[in-house]
C-alpha cells in the first residue's frame, strides 16, 4: 500500500492555502519510486512529515519530547499549553486571516488502494497531561464502503494488524531530524533490542519479557509484598510481647488467669443486664453478650462497659438531683392541701353571711316587678314597629308624578292627574294614621286645591285639542306642496323638452307637438296665456309654455307661505301648554313633595326615637333582671354548698349558720401559722398564695389529682438509685481489667496472634519461590530473544551494505549488529573489547549509522502495509563523498527488482536536490519546491 495525497489545512506550518478555493495544501502523486521535496529550514518539510504522523498517530513524537521527562522534555505542560504548536497561528498583520479560534486542523491521508483517513481538530496543543482541552476526530473510508469514525488502535491495527506500538510504527517508516540521532546515541540497548524484535514480528515475545522485568527490577510487586509480609510478622510478635509484658505488670501470671478474672468479674453483672429496662438510661445493652465470650469480645464489651459506667455515673447525679426536686414537690403538696381547707373554710363562712344578710321578701316582689315591665315594653316595642312598618308606605308619594310630564315635547300623560288625587287621598290616610303624632308636634301636611288642578286640566285639553288642529293641517299642506312639486317638476321637463323640440323644428311645426292642436285664436289663448292671434304656431306653443311654467311656480309659493304660519301657531300653542300648565304643574307638585317630605321624616324620626328609647328601657330591665337572678343563683348555691340540693331557702335554720362561722374562726385560731398568715387572710390571699404554690415547677402535675402517683415516683426514684450504685460499683471492678489502647486491636485477636505469624511466613515463602521461578523463565526468554535476534541482525545484509557503500569511517569499513545480555550494539570486525560504533563516532558518523540501520529494517521488515519510507533531510552533517554515495544507495534500491519500497525524502541542501535529480533523471519521480513563506503558510511549486 502507497500512500498518493496528503492535503493539509491548518496545521503547524500551513495554515490555508489562499490559492484554492477549498483552503487546503495538497500533494499527490506521492506514490511515484521516489518524491523530493526542497526547501529552506523552517519552511514546512518537517511539518509536512508530522502531518502524516499525526493524522495516523494522533501524536507528533518531536513535540512529546519537549515535556516529557523520559525525553529530556525542556518545557513544563503550562508552558507549552500557551503555544499554538499544533494549530497554525497567523501573524498579527495578517488581517485578512482568521484567528486561530475559528480554524480547524484537518490531515487527509488518500492511499492507491482507495483509503482515506482524515482526521480534525480544533485543539491548540497535543494532549500534554490528562487535564488537556485536547480532541479530535479519526474518519476512515475505505473503497466501496460507508465512512466510519475509528480509534486510533483500529487505526494502527488497519496498517499493523500484529503491533500495538505506534512509535515502532512510525520509526519503521521515517526517520526524522530528530530520530537520526535518537536511534543510535539516546536509545539504550535494551531499547533498542525491543525496538528490533518488533521490526522481525517478535514483540509478543518482549512483551513477555518486559513483563518478567516488572518482578526482578527493585521496588517490584513481589519485592513489595514479601517487605510488607515481613513487617507485618515483626509488628504481630512486638505486639504479642508486650501485652505479656502489660499482663505480668497487672498481676496475671498468663493470659489464662487474666480470662478467669474477667469471667467472674463479668458475671457478677449478669444479674443487673437481667433488669435491663431499669438501666434504659445507661445503655447496658453494650454490655450484653450472648454465647460464650472470648478473647476477641474483651476489647469490644471493655469499650462499651466504659461508655456504660460513664453514663451510670451521669445517670447517678441525675436521680440525686430528681429525688430532691421531688422532697421540694412534696412540702408543697402538703402545703397547698392545708391552703385548699383554709380556702374552703373561708368560702362557706362567706355563704353562711350571704344567707343571714339576704332580704329574700324583696328580692320576690323585685322580680315580679320587673318582669310586668318586661311584658308592657314589650308590647310597645309591637305597636312602634308595626307603625314604622306603615309609614315606609307613604314615603314615595308625588315622587314619581314629575316623571310622567315630557318637559322637552311639552306633553303630559292623561293618567297624571288621577295619580295626583291617588296620591292626595293617600296623604288623607296618612293624616288619619298618625294624627296625633302630628297634632302633638303641630306639623302640616299638603292641601289638595281642587281648583288649580281642574283648570290646568281644562287648559291643556284646550290647548291639545288646537295643536292637533294646526298639526293636521300642516300635514295637509306639506303633502299638497311634496305632490305638487313632484308633478310640477315631471311637467316642467316635458315642457323644456317640448320647448327644445320646437327650438330646433321652427320652420316645419304646423300643430302642438303635444295635443295637435293648429289653431290658437280663440280668447281664451290670449286671455290666460297673452297669445297673439296673428302669431306663428311655434311662438303660440312657446309663449303657452312659459305661461303655464309660471303658474305652477305660484301655487307652491303659496303652500310654502302656509306651511310657514301653521308652524308658528303650532309654536305659540305649544309654548302656551309650557308657561300656563307644565311650569305652573310641576312648580305646585315639588312644593307639596317638599311639604309632605319634610312631615314625613319628623314622624319617622320621631317613631325611630321612640323605639330607640323601647329598647333601652328593654335593655334595663333585663340588666335588673338578670342581676336579681344572680342574687337569687347566688343564695341557691350557698344552701347547695352549705345544706345539700334537698334544703330550700325558706327552711335555712339561722342557728346552724352561726355554728359554722364559730367552726371556721376556730380551725384559724388552731391553723393559722401553719399557712404562713399572722391575722385570718381573706379569700383573695389565699387563692393568690395557692397560685404561687401551684406554679412551682412541676406542682401542677401532680396537685390535686395525682399525689398518689407522686408517691410512687419517689419511691421508684429511691430504688433505682440505689441500682444504679450497685451498676457502678461492679463496672469498677470489671473496668481494672482495661487494657492500653494501643493494644486493643492486638488484645481482641491474642490468641489469634501465633496463626497469623505463621500465615505471614508461609506467604514470605511462596513469594520466594516466585521470584525465583521469575528469574528462571526471565532467562529462558531473554536466552530465546538474544538467539533469534542473533539469527536475524548478526551480520544483516542490507544494513552492513548500506553502511559499507556510504562507508563513513576509514578504519571500520564494515558493521555488525551483535547482540548480549545488555542489548543490541553496533560494532565492526576492526573493534577489539567491549567498544562500540555508536560511542566514539561523530554527528556525521551516526547519521550514516542511523541511515544504514532505518533503510535496513524499512526495506526487510514485513509487519507493516504501507511500503513507503520516509526522510526528513538526512544528509546532516554529511560531507560531498558520503552524499554521493548515499544518492547512489537510493538509486540502488529503486533500481533492485525485489524491491517494492518508495521514498519520499526532503532536504535543504540544493545540491544534492539537483544531483538526486540528475542521478534519477530515467526514474519516474515527482518533485516539490518550497520557494517562500508567505502569510499562510509555504509557497510551493511542483515539478514532475
């Protein structure tokens, strides 16, 4: 497989080729025997390179070595993460470019087998660390087939299908500036041996190798965990000596005696995690164990038998403190028992005083009083209401009568005047009704006036009756005038037309166009329409016409004159119903709606007074009422209290309320110290002092109604206590038992101590068998490797021809490849001991090294597809003879018949690109200029 284009775009030195429309930088015919490309340093043949790395790899190697520490890196991750070292960056005057934001970085490889592989990115910089903003994206399209998106391992798989190196990969197909070098002096031989057996297909092998070496370097895995084993035994047997050592310190002979103790010391607790409930507040159940305890127990139940005696002695100062608050509690119960007599002592002498002092005779004839009143307030609270009710009826009189007269057409409904006497006899009701109220208060109320209502009823009538004369006459008029002006319009157009006619047939009329009529001679002509008799016919039919046009103007001017007076009498009617009957009316009607208005609200207002003043006699007597019932309640629940609910008032025996004032003034005589009082309280400092007692903490609790239950808590307060002393003393002894925390873990596992030494020293012994099975099989490969190596490079043809035809060196003309224990070397049959090329040649020297090794295994190895090799200028350093002969070596190789590589070689040095040329002039190749640098990027011309 050869690769045939490469298009670039944005990337490292090329940024967007302004010469084509698509903006990418394209070389094909890559597949011919041999491409050069010729340029100055810094001009884009590197970057070139590194694009088909990079697509292919998704790394540049060159740029790994600049932070990476294995390579020597001379730059810190951030330092490189501010560089646009894999994105191409345009200049600042560059303002015809875009940013560098907005590009993004595209390699397409195209194959001759019809692959393509493209990949893109927009990152600035190659992954450097794990936090890296890095990404791109892997196309691969095969011929026929759909694009797909690939990783790199299928990609690497796709062109090694046997490799899971990508720097062997590439290794095997360019050799770079950098590379020159790196493969002859910066790789160790052990390196270079692996890089070697993966050239010949044998990398499975020293990756079974290298995996061997993890186990035989220093710090290995095997190493580590026999040193960890190994401290872990030392730890166990220190920590078995010294609780011995604590043991014998505390009086125990061995660790059997110290079992013993615990066994009964633990015993004695039994009992109490037996009450377990009693001890809810201590937690015993961290000491409760169920089964046989063990040695693996005693760390654990000495942990919580701590955490239990810590919270037993809280718990003890708690039930201290509880048993004096219920001491305090009790003296006021007592106290507030002896107040409760006093209290009860004092309200019975005050009810004995209100049944001697109750006048009982008055109080009846007091009750029957009010109770008369009640009823007579009553009913007149009935009879004001039930007027009030009636004079909302007469409210609205005259208010709505105005309503019925058209002020603006100055009209009056005919039913008004009946509603205006309604409205008086209604008033004649409301005179009758509430006569006295207005006698009483002299008020007035409308008079009805007989004769002023018939005569503005009489006027209107009258003048109702002339307008709807003048109104049907002037309807008359207007229709006579509308026909009139109708047919005198239609007449006046048949005459103008007939007029015209004549106008313009003077000289051949001989009749009336109209009627036929030819002669005009009679009176009648001339008297109405001034006809002479000697006149033409023509002018006798005009004149005619002018005449009757005349007459039918006159007529309508007539109508018009009177249609103008029947208005102005229709004016003056209707003005006269305004002024002598409507203005007059509704003037009359709002001063009676006045007058009854203002009667009206002094007698509402004088009924509402009234039952104000019904509902605050109402409320008075009630108030009477209710304070004799409580009189009356009140010597009712005396005789309840003092006699029982079977004693009525009326047989209260005086004597027996004298006998129970002398029984209390002599229970204060005998008590009055014990409730704290110097002199016999009254009622309200008792019940104050009763308060006071009561709102002492937790009194109320227990007072009056469970001092049964206080009792009980106090003996329960008692009992527990003394449990809990007794808890505490035996955790005391069982808590001598106490070990150092340092040897808790240890203490609880004692007996497991002697196995787990002996697991330890059993897995320190199979490691060591391990490792020297690792050391046996590490020979074998390595044994294996050195052999086939040897086999395949001892004297490698290819290589050793290369060489020897460039020959670099005067004395060492040849060059073998051997290979030892340490790895791969260079050496010749002139080398005596153990001296190597690579150590005593110069730049030139290795270059011509490095050569010879690349083209020998690029041209031999078989595990990669593509059959390219590729040479970033390797004449450094070179002189004019070894160039020449390094031109003939590639002649050479294109010219072999076996050989199915290509080259593609770049170079700065313009006389060897014009030798190569000149040298391979019969050869089918294809050559690139790199002439300049412009804004984006190389300028470059091909040549085939």
């Amino acid at each position: 497989m050869y690769l045939r284009e490469v298009k670039i775009k944005n990337f490292r030195g090329y940024g967007e080729n302004p010469h084509r429309s698509d903006r990418y930088y394209i070389f094909d015919q890559l597949n011919k025997p041999l491409v050069v490309f010729h340029g100055f340093n810094g001009h884009g043949k590197t970057s070139f390179f590194e694009a088909i790395e990079w697509c292919l790899t998704d790394t540049v190697s060159r740029l790994e070595r600049l932070y990476k520490a294995e390579h020597g890196g001379a730059y810190t991750a951030n330092d490189l993460n501010r560089s646009h070292y894999l994105k191409f960056s345009p200049k600042v005057s560059n303002q015809r470019g875009r940013p560098a934001e907005a590009r993004e970085v595209i390699v397409e490889l195209l194959f001759d087998n019809g692959t393509k592989v493209i990949r893109r990115s927009y990152s600035r910089v190659l992954p450097i660390s794990d936090s890296s903003d890095y990404n791109s994206s892997l196309e691969f399209i095969e011929e026929g087939k759909e694009p797909r998106n690939i990783d790199n391992n299928e990609l690497l798989e796709y062109f090694a299908p046997r490799s899971n190196d990508r720097d062997s990969f590439i290794r095997a197909h360019v050799l770079a500036q950098e590379g020159i070098t790196d493969f002859v002096r910066k790789t160790s031989p052990d390196e270079r041996k692996s890089l070697f057996m993966r050239y010949l297909q044998q990398e499975g092998l020293s990756d079974h190798i290298g995996r061997l070496r993890l186990y035989l370097n220093g710090g290995n895995v095997l190493s580590r965990k026999k040193t960890e084993y190994e401290g872990k035994k030392a730890e166990l047997i220190t920590q078995q000596q010294q609780i011995n050592g604590f043991l014998h310190n505390i009086g125990y002979a061995d660790f059997e005696s110290y079992k013993s103790q615990f066994s009964v010391s633990f015993g004695q607790l039994l009992p109490l995690m037996k009450r377990e409930s009693r001890f809810a507040n201590v937690s015993i159940h961290l000491i409760i164990h169920d089964g046989v305890i063990e040695a693996s127990d005693y760390s654990r139940l000495l942990q919580s038998a701590a955490q239990v005696y810590e919270r037993a002695v809280t718990e003890k100062g708690k039930l201290q403190a509880r048993y004096a608050e219920l001491q305090t509690i009790r003296a006021h119960v007592n106290f507030l028992q002896l107040l409760n007599q006093a209290e009860q002592w004092i309200r019975q002498a005050n009810h004995a005083l209100l049944l001697k002092d109750g006048d009982i005779e008055q109080l009846q004839q007091t009750t029957e009083e009010i109770e008369k009143e009640k009823q007579s307030v009553e009913q007149s609270k009935k009879t004001a209401a039930d007027q009030l009710s009636m004079i909302i009826g007469f409210e609205h009189l005259f208010e709505s009568l105005s309503d019925q007269i058209d002020k603006v057409n100055k009209n009056i409904n005919l039913d008004v005047w009946k509603a205006i006497r309604d409205d008086f006899d209604r008033v004649q009701l409301f005179a009758k009704e509430f006569q006295e109220i207005i006698e009483r208060e002299r008020l007035s109320i409308p008079a009805y006036d007989q004769e002023k209502l018939s005569f503005w009823q009489t006027r209107f009538l009258s003048l109702s009756g002339d307008r709807e004369q003048l109104a049907e006459k002037l309807r008359s008029t207007k229709e006579k005038k509308n026909s009139l002006s109708s047919l005198n319009s239609e007449y006046k157009q048949i005459l103008d037309q007939v007029r015209t006619y004549i106008q313009k047939h003077t000289d051949t009329i001989s009749s009336c166009p109209v009627c036929l009529n030819q002669d005009f001679t009679s009176q009648r002509y001339s008297n109405d329409f001034g006809v002479q008799a000697d006149g033409n016919i023509p002018s006798n039919i005009t004149s005619i016409i002018d005449k009757t046009v005349s007459n039918g103007d006159k007529v309508l001017e007539a109508l018009s004159a009177e249609e103008t007076q029947l208005n102005s009498e229709i004016v003056v009617v209707i003005s006269s119903v305004a002024t002598e009957v409507i203005e007059p009316l509704i003037s009359w009607l709002q001063s009676v709606r006045v007058q009854f208005s203002g009667c009206f609200l002094q007698i509402k207002s004088i009924m509402e007074r009234q039952q104000r003043e019904l509902r605050i006699l109402e409320s008075q007597l009630i108030q009477r009422d209710r304070n004799a019932q409580q009189i009356w309640e009140r010597l009712r629940e005396s005789t309840r209290v003092l006699f029982g609910d079977g004693v009525e008032l009326k047989n209260i025996n005086v004597k027996s309320l004298d006998d129970l004032l002398a029984s209390k003034n002599q229970w204060f005589v005998a008590n009055l110290k014990e409730i704290g009082f110097d002199s016999e309280p009254s009622l309200e400092e008792i019940t104050s002092k009763i308060l006071i007692i009561r709102n002492e903490k937790e009194v109320a609790d227990y007072f009056p109604n469970n001092v049964v239950q206080l009792d009980k808590n106090q003996i329960s307060n008692k009992r527990t206590f003394l449990m809990i002393e007794l808890l505490i003393k035996r955790l005391d002894e069982l808590l001598k038992l106490r070990v150092p925390s340092e040897y808790n873990e240890f203490f609880s596992r004692y007996e497991q101590l002697d196995a787990e030494i002996r697991e330890h020293e059993e897995k320190i012994n199979l490691i060591n068998t391990y490792q020297q099975q690792v050391r046996l099989k590490h020979s074998e490969l390595v044994a294996k490797q050195n052999q086939i190596l040897g086999d395949q490079l001892h004297g490698h043809p290819v290589i050793a021809w290369v060489y020897s035809a460039i020959n670099p060196h005067t004395q060492y003309k040849d060059l073998k490849v051997i290979v030892d224990h340490q790895g791969t070397h260079f050496t010749s049959q002139e080398i005596q001991n153990n001296l190597y090329l690579d150590q005593i040649f110069s730049q030139a020297q290795l270059n011509i090294l490095a050569l010879s090794t690349f083209i020998g295994i690029g041209l031999t190895q078989q595990y990669s597809s593509l059959d390219q090799l590729f040479f970033d200028d390797p004449i450094q350093s070179m002189d004019d003879v070894n160039v020449l002969a390094f031109i003939d070596v590639l002649r050479a190789i294109l010219n072999a018949e076996l050989n199915k590589k290509r080259l593609i070689i770049s170079t700065h040095d313009d006389n060897f690109a014009e030798l190569l040329a000149v040298k391979m002039r019969n050869k089918n190749i294809s050559q690139y200029f790199i002439e300049g640098y412009g804004p984006e990027g190389p300028i470059v011309r091909k040549h085939d």
